[in-house]
C-alpha cells in the first residue's frame, strides 16, 4: 500500500470521482454525453469512445487533486494509457489523483429483495495487476431493494468476505452495498445495512483498512458511527439517481462524508462543447461537488 495515497485518502479534503461505467451502462454514458448509439460500430468503437471521454475529463486542467482525491476506473481503463501513461500512473503522478478500480463483475439476479455480485474468477490475477499499475484500492458494488434481513446480510457477508480478499492482496477495498433510493422501506434498509456493516467491521484486525461507499441516507449523520470507525478509511456517497443539486444538498448534511458521484459528475458535459466550454463546466461541477463534501 502507498503511504502517501493512504495519508491522501484519509484526511485530504475532496471527493472521489467515478470513472468506472462498465460495458452494460457505457451507452447511456455516451447518451448522455451526447453520443448517441449510431455513432459507433461494436464495442470496441463504444469503449474507445469512453475512454476518449473520461480521458477529457482526467486531462482537464479543472480536474487534479487539490480537489479530487481519487478517481475509480473500469478494468478497461486501467489497461489502456492517457498521454502516453498508464492512466492510474496518470492520475497519480501527473495529477495527483489515488486511483481505484471496480473488480466486480455485475449483479447476479434478485433475491430477498437483493443482489449479491456476480462470480469473479481470475479476481487474484486482476489484483495482481492493479497492484502492478499502482492501483491504490478497488471498489465493487451490490444492491438492496428493500428492508429484508436475509438480503441485506447476503449483500453485506460477501461484501466484507470478498474485501477481506482484497485486503490479503494489498489493496484497500471499496465495499458498496447501495439502497436503491427508490425503495418505499430505503430508511429500514438502511438501518439494517448499517447494522451489519458494522458487526463486520468491528471484527477487522487493526491493519485492515477498508472504505464504504454507501446511498445518502434518510437520516442525516446517519452513517457517524462508521465514519469514525478505526478501520474505516473513509465513507463516500454515491448519487444513486439523484439529481446533482439534490445530491450536494443531501451530502452537505452528512459531516465526514464526501461524495463519489458517477453520473452527477459528467452531467452537462458535452462531446460538442468547445474545451472551453468543457472545462468551465466541468470546474464548477467539480467546485460544487467539493463544496458538499467539504461542508
């Protein structure tokens, strides 16, 4: 593990910024960046198409780590280059940005009202990789759709049996367990996930550091108790589908919690703006989203 990342990580101000859109969201990605699906051929075009996009945003002058701490990438990403580097040498060395990668490999289908992740075999190897390219940590992702104790401790027990994998290689995980903000029982899902979160995490040894990235909660400062926790690096937010605005307006309410928005960050950039216009845009996305997790 990289001191200077961790010390970074750990009591930097800024938010982490999700670039890991994976294979099944890059269309609605390029969507709504506005590049629409007749304008590549497969998916070796789609994927060189996002990569140009979130290569606009990682060389931008707005985008570096006064503000942004980290930056999570897609596998693909990861392997391919930006200006001639490896793009997590890139973010590290170039801008200062500690790079993370997403290592699962989709939802497995629903159930107790839940989705675990997918199998992911070779996942050794990927982390032998990502150490190899200066990866900092990882981040993989899970859903809860209602209040049910068997889904929510599915989701969460192989969560934590997975980071504890990850951890072994050397690597500080990313553990997201989202509740889907449209849930009518989100505030009950919540108060079990949080439960379980931190029955896992007070088993932790005092070397095994881990990360949450977690829905913004019902309840403000919900999440405080982990947040403090020693084993805790830091708890981000993701937006979840909430708009920009809503998003900064709920985290601004969590203390201690910074955000880590995908969507939220890349909306109103556009593929015809002008790099002026990119930029300016992409500043004050940035300043607005680094005001909420500062406040």
């Amino acid at each position: 593990m990289n001191e200077q990342q961790l010390h970074k990580v750990t009591s930097a101000d800024g938010f982490v910024a999700a670039l890991d859109q994976s294979g099944g969201s890059t269309p609605k990605a390029l969507a709504l960046y506005g590049v629409e699906e007749s304008a590549y051929d497969g998916e070796e075009e789609m994927f060189d198409l996002i990569h140009a996009m979130r290569t606009r945003i990682m060389t931008s002058s707005a985008f570096d780590g006064t503000r942004v701490l980290g930056a999570i990438l897609f596998e693909m990403t990861m392997d391919r280059q930006v200006e001639g580097h490896d793009t997590a040498a890139y973010l590290w060395e170039q801008k200062q940005v500690v790079p993370f990668l997403k290592v699962d490999k989709g939802l497995a289908d629903e159930e107790n009202s839940a989705q675990v992740m997918k199998p992911m075999p070779g996942l050794d190897e990927l982390l032998a990789r990502a150490n190899e390219k200066g990866v900092f940590g990882t981040k993989m992702r899970s859903v809860i759709k209602m209040a049910d104790p068997d889904g929510v401790k599915a989701v969460v027990d192989q969560q934590f049996e997975i980071g504890h994998q990850i951890v072994a290689a050397g690597l500080v995980p990313i553990i997201e367990p989202e509740v889907d903000i449209h849930s009518p029982e989100k505030a009950e899902a919540e108060e079990l996930l949080r439960d379980a979160i931190a029955a896992h995490a007070d088993q932790l040894g005092p070397d095994q550091k881990i990360m949450l990235k977690l829905t913004l909660p019902d309840a403000d400062n919900f999440y405080a108790d982990l947040i403090a926790h020693d084993n805790i690096v830091r708890v981000v937010a993701l937006s979840g589908g909430y708009s920009r605005d809503e998003a900064n307006a709920r985290l601004a309410r969590n203390n201690g919690m910074i955000a880590s928005f995908s969507r939220a960050l890349t909306e109103g950039l556009s593929a015809q703006q002008s790099d002026d216009q990119f930029d300016s845009t992409l500043d004050a996305t940035i300043q607005s989203i680094f005001d909420a997790s500062t406040s």
